[in-house]
C-alpha cells in the first residue's frame, strides 16, 4: 500500500493473516434503556503488517510537532501547507501509517456482526440536496493534529506506557459524520489485533446524547506467538 500524505508516497506491506474477535454487549448506559447483551465471536483476516504500524507513533509525532501551530489543516491529501513545520522521514512515515493502520482497525468493525448497526446509528447523514449536489456521497477522514498524551493509569496499563488520545472526523460531502476518538497505545502482542487500540468513542456531530464506546475488555497471544516465546527461551 502506498500513502500519498506528502511530497514523498510511503510504502507499507501487506501481510493478511486470520483473526478471531469476540464482542460483548451492547451494554445500556441508564437502566431506563433495555438493552440485550449479546456474545458474539467473529473469525476473519485482519492485516498484521498495517496494524503492526500502529497509531501511537503518528499520535506522538503530532501531539510533540503540532501542537501550539495556527493551521486547521488536516492530513487528508497531499496538498498540506505546514511550510514552517519540517518533518523528518521517519515522521513523515510515522504519520502517514496512520492511514493503513486505521483501515486495517474498522476492518474489526465491518466484520463484527451488530457492531457495524450500532456504529452506523451514529451516522449523520447528508441532506438530499448535498446527495444530488455532489452526485451521491463522497466519504472522507480527516485526521488532525490534535492528538494529546493520555494517562496510562486510566486505562489500566502502567504508568511508563506511551498511550494517546488520537482523534478523527468521517465526512460525508464535507460534512462531520461521525466523530471518533481512539485511545492508542503501541501494538504488540496482544494487542496487535486491534492495531494498539485499548479503546473508541463514536460520536454523533451536534447530538451530545448519542454516543458509543468500545473497549478492549481482556486480550491474549495467540498459539504461535506463545510458541514463539518458548522458543526465544529455549534458545537463551
């Protein structure tokens, strides 16, 4: 895959392998809403080499280079104009994995049976006049530079580990859809399932009442790489 972000496209490979995810809920947030939890596993491919690249370094490349800059610009096209910003190769690279690394996550989405439903309650939809205006609807996502660190604690990890808040807008003919904010760490085993990502919260633009959350619960190696580790000790 290739990522045109800057003046130089960046290379990423591809390596698909199987995947398996379990799903519970979803879980109401007052008890006045019924809600079934539901359980629920899923087996397909995931991209190990573009979750591999994780967010965590494009969030940290953003939140130390962009932060206290006047630019609203966004990393969506080639075209960004951060001239008094001179970002190195390795952050230009870091920033542009963000891309694969993102598409390789709601991959889990579009395969979770009922994830993709409730995701898409959060939508806001574009008027017709915006359809007929642009010849149907023309997607988009924006990442910003506004990417902070996040405390490790909170998320029940210790308090030496790199994590961030990375945030993200779907549009829909360039207007908000969905917000999304990620809370990204780095992606190793085992969280390189889900790319680094311990949490998501979906928001729906202008409807401070519809929202979503998404946490990773519990995760663990798969076969391989506890035999992996077995091997690397045996060999010490």
């Amino acid at each position: 895959m290739v990522v045109h972000l800057f003046d130089t496209p960046v290379s990423f490979e591809s390596k698909p392998v199987p995947a398996k995810l379990r799903m519970l809920g979803p879980f109401a947030v007052t008890r006045a809403t019924k809600l079934k939890p539901e359980d629920k596993t899923a087996r397909f491919r995931l991209n190990e080499s573009f979750l591999g690249v994780g967010l965590d370094r494009a969030a940290e490349v953003i939140s130390r280079r962009f932060h206290g800059t006047n630019s609203d610009n966004d990393f969506t096209s080639s075209t960004n104009s951060y001239a008094n910003i001179k970002l190195t190769v390795a952050e230009k690279r870091a920033i542009s994995g963000a891309v694969p690394a993102l598409m390789s996550y709601f991959e889990i989405v579009e395969h979770t049976e009922g994830l993709e439903d409730l995701l898409f309650k959060l939508v806001k939809m574009p008027s017709l006049w915006s359809m007929v205006r642009h010849g149907g609807i023309d997607a988009n996502l924006r990442i910003g530079k506004e990417a902070s660190p996040a405390n490790p604690t909170d998320w029940g990890l210790p308090a030496a580990t790199p994590v961030y808040y990375f945030p993200c807008l779907f549009t829909l003919n360039g207007q908000p859809a969905v917000k999304i904010t990620l809370v990204v760490t780095a992606p190793r085993p085992p969280l390189l399932i889900c790319g680094g990502v311990i949490a998501l919260l979906a928001e729906k633009p202008g409807d401070n009442n519809t929202y979503m959350t998404l946490t990773v619960i519990s995760a663990r190696r798969g076969p391989e790489h506890e035999n992996q580790n077995k091997d690397e000790r045996n060999s010490e």
